[in-house]
C-alpha cells in the first residue's frame, strides 16, 4: 500500500518474530509483489527514519485485495493516495530505467519526507507525488531541496498543467512522465 515498513508490528499481529516477518517481506519482494524502497541516509543533522518503505507493486493487485472492483470504489478508499503513489513511483523508476540499487526514500522523523530519491552518480532527482491536481510547495519539499542537494525535484500530481513552483521544483502531469523524464534527466 505504501507505508514505512515496521516489523516488530508485524511481527507481533501475526504471533511471529520480526525476523521472520522480513524474511516474508524478502521473499515477496524477490517474486515482484511488492516493491521496497530503501531509506536513503547520510550524515547530516537531522534523525532519518531507516526503515524501507513498501509497496504492493502491481496497483491492480493491490485494488483486489481491498475488494475495490469499481472507479469509485478506489476514488472513496482511504488508501488511494498510496495506491496513486506506489503506481506513479512504479512508472517514474521504469521511465527512467533506474536500478534498484539508485531508488530510495527520505523522510526524518521531525516529518520533512521525499518519495523517492533517484541517484544517477553524483545527480540526484527528487520526486514527490501527489493526487490532487493542483499541488503546492510545502515546507518538506524545500527541505528535501536543501538538505540532500537535489539537481532538480518533481511533484507528479493527477492535473494536467505543468509549471514550475520554484527554482529547480517543477509540477509534473503524471501523465507527463514518459514525455518529459527521459530529455530532463541529462
């Protein structure tokens, strides 16, 4: 679905041990069920959350498993903002043809978050997705800006309109990706 991956809570709801429920989560990952995006961390002087974040990798599956069989039905669960997440981070990291070894997430635990940290050698592209149609800076996004030194951040959102929020900060149509990822990752 999408959520920062606690084991020890898992663990405990399924009367096993967090090892065990990791082992579970490895194997899930290796069959392409589920995506895991590893925290990116580095020396700076903020607390960075270390946990990967999870993601059921196929939307419709995801959709299935909620009982969700209509357009509306999805648009009216709480969890489409990360079905809507996990689908556009699925798309911009094949877009992009990014290794797994290259995606990451950020986040720290006074809140300042990115959804997902592409590094491509010494570049680094941030992304934060968004479902509404017309998003707005916010201080996390200037945060993950600033701190991890990004050459240039993108919030995908579900409107139609590009436009650029601030310097190196960009709204980008999902429906854009292909379109615009491949010319601006130069």
């Amino acid at each position: 679905m999408g959520g920062v991956w606690n084991g020890a809570e898992f663990g405990r709801a399924f009367g096993v041990s967090h090892t065990t429920v990791r082992r579970y989560l490895d194997l899930l990952t290796s069959l392409f069920v589920v995506r895991q995006l590893p925290p990116w961390f580095e020396n700076i002087s903020k607390r960075q959350v270390r946990s990967p974040k999870v993601y059921v990798a196929d939307s419709g599956i995801l959709h299935a498993l909620l009982g969700l069989s209509s357009r509306e039905d999805v648009l009216s669960h709480p969890k489409v903002g990360a079905s809507w997440e996990g689908f556009v981070i699925g798309e911009i990291i094949h877009v992009l043809a990014a290794r797994s070894d290259q995606c990451f997430h950020w986040s720290t635990h006074s809140g300042a978050a990115l959804d997902l940290l592409i590094t491509d050698g010494n570049r680094r592209y941030g992304f934060e997705v968004k479902r509404s149609e017309a998003p707005r800076l916010t201080p996390s996004m200037r945060s993950a800006l600033q701190t991890l030194n990004l050459d240039r951040l993108d919030v995908v959102h579900a409107g139609t309109e590009r436009y650029q929020m601030e310097s190196r900060i960009r709204a980008l149509p999902a429906s854009h990706i292909s379109a615009e990822l491949p010319s601006g990752r130069e």
